[in-house]
C-alpha cells in the first residue's frame, strides 16, 4: 500500500486535518457540479432516451462499494421476473477504440476492461462497453435486450434512466462527506435524496436503506483443476492479492475464515500479470475475481480466485425486486 493511498485514507476515513489543503479544489469541482447539472436541466447539454428502460447502477463514492456483485444479482433477479437483461459499462481500464464493443466472457480485459469481462462471465447476458452509453444501449436494443443495466452510471446524465441505485459501503460510509479530492464524494450527500433506492454493503442504520452482504464460500483454482471451500485454507499462510477498490474488505474476509495473509494491494484496475504474482516461496495466492480475469489459466495450482455473491433479506429482495418491476412496466402488464 502506498504512502498516498495511506494518507488520502487517513484524511478521507480518518479524519486527517493536513486533508483541509485540498478543500480550494474541493470547492472548484462543486462549481463544476453545479454548472454541469444546470447544462443539462436546462438543455444545454441534451439528455437521450434509450429504447428499452434503464437501471442505473452507481455510488457517489470513490472506491469500492460492491456494485459489480449488485450489477450481476441484478440481472439474475430480473431475469427470473422474465426480463432480457444487457449491461453497458464505460470499461475503465481498457484501451478500446471509441466505439461499441461487446464483451463476453473470454475478451481481453486489457482491451475492454476487467469489470465488464466478469460482468459477462457472471452476468451470462449481453454487455457492451463504450464511453458513450447511449450508443452502447442502441447495441444492446439491436441484440433483443429488454432492459439495460447502466454499471457504474449515476454520474452519466446523458443517458436518462428510469430506476437509480446507489451503493454504499456500511463500514466506510461517506467518509468525511467532502467533496473530491478533500473527501471521496462524486456527489453532495443530497444526492441520495433523488435515487429510487440505495442499497448498503454491510451493516448500517441509514433510513429507507436496504443492506445486503458479499458472502465467499470458495476458491476456485484460475487453471480451473479444483474447487476448494474457503475453511480448506484456514491456519495456513496465503498471499492475498487485490486491485480493486477497497482491498481491505477482501483481506478481511480471508482473515474472517482463520488464514494468515500477506497483503498486496494494487491499483483499481491494475493491469496486474502473472510475474506480479511471484512472491519467491510457495505458499498459495488468492485474488479477487476481478483480478483473476486479467490472468489466464494457463498457471501453477497454487494460484486461486474468490468469487463473491450478493445475499440479501428473502423479504428485502421481493420487495426490491417487486418496486423496479413497477416502475418499469405500465400498471397491469405481467410476464
């Protein structure tokens, strides 16, 4: 972990006051804010309408919340309700052209980004990714999609939406509710007024807020040879490897099923390699999902991903799942 990530996560979580110097830039991109929002309501900057209802999936938040788990429940609930889900995503991280791109589960995540390759393995539904989401749902329309999940999209007005999420992280919350880069706010605090439901990443007594956690049960093996239940590495020592947006969560889960863990952080959408894996000994090597897809399979056994699933209250999720449903089709349509 770097000395900068250290600081930014003492002044954004901690409370750190040297963090006060970033407050001029703070109040500069809160202009910024406010005259991009006042461009687009009074349509200066045009909004579009993509031909099939958007989901729009984000956080105001910098760093890791658990969206691209929410994103891939997601359409599985919808699914079963009968919906044709896609997924547009604006790949960060990839070094596509500009122009739509669909991504499934074998595409090089260096081209197309990571998130929207695990999306596509995950998800098993349609995803496009380009910078301009509005051309990336006319793709997805042109393939039968019913519906459009928008990842990582609360802060793209262009494209209009029909139902927003946001996700929180329940231990780290809003930090010190400041604005970028004196805190890890995209967005004012307010902005959680406006969406349609905000759903919480661990425990959290925020109201109206649905919570809902990351569960791990295994490890799989990237050369796909084993599948081995998380207790299988308890009292051992492993090294545990994470580019995402927070990779304490992930280092604590493993702590959580009694393993000893040699940290190494990296980046959000590092283009992490293979020889970045080599720690000089053989003990195992776990990584996150995400991680995982920027590898091939073409590894040692001592090599593992942790897949992570959503579980949330059985009532929780029929009501969630029952208000999206009705908002999205006209009073007395069913499937």
């Amino acid at each position: 972990m770097s000395a900068s990530y250290r600081w930014i996560h003492r002044v954004w979580y901690e409370g750190a006051k040297s963090g006060l110097i970033l407050l001029p830039l703070s109040g500069i991109y809160w202009l910024v804010l406010k005259l991009r929002a006042l461009l687009y309501r009074y349509g200066v900057f045009r909004t579009f309408k993509a031909h099939a209802p958007v989901i729009v999936v984000g956080n105001i938040t910098a760093g890791g919340t658990g969206k691209t788990p929410t994103v891939i429940w997601l359409v599985d609930e919808l699914r079963s309700r009968g919906f044709t889900p896609g997924i547009v995503s604006r790949g960060y991280g990839g070094s596509k052209s500009g122009t739509s791109m669909r991504v499934d589960g074998d595409s090089d995540a260096a081209v197309v980004g990571d998130e929207p390759v695990l999306l596509a393995r995950r998800g098993r539904c349609p995803v496009v990714v380009d910078a301009d989401r509005v051309r990336a749902t006319a793709m997805l329309v042109d393939e039968g999609v019913d519906l459009i999940i928008a990842d990582d999209g609360l802060q793209h007005l262009r494209l209009q939406r029909d139902y927003e999420i946001c996700v929180i992280d329940g231990e780290r919350g809003l930090g010190n509710c400041r604005l970028l880069p004196a805190g890890p706010l995209r967005e004012p605090p307010a902005r959680l007024e406006s969406v349609d439901r905000v759903l919480i990443n661990g425990k959290s007594e925020m109201p109206e807020a649905v919570n809902f956690e990351l569960v791990a049960r295994e490890a799989s093996r990237l050369n796909g040879s084993l599948i081995r239940p998380l207790p299988g590495f308890k009292d051992t020592t492993v090294h545990a490897v994470a580019g995402i947006g927070n990779p304490k969560r992930f280092f604590d889960l493993l702590r959580a099923t009694g393993m000893q863990v040699i940290e190494h952080s990296f980046p959000d959408h590092a283009a992490i390699t293979s020889a970045d894996m080599e720690f000089g000994d053989d003990f195992d090597v776990l990584m996150t999902e995400k991680d995982a897809v920027k590898l091939g399979a073409n590894l040692s056994d001592k090599y593992w991903f942790v897949a992570v699933n959503l579980s949330m209250d059985k009532l929780n999720t029929t009501e969630f799942i029952d208000h999206i449903e009705s908002r999205l089709r006209p009073a007395g349509e069913t499937r």
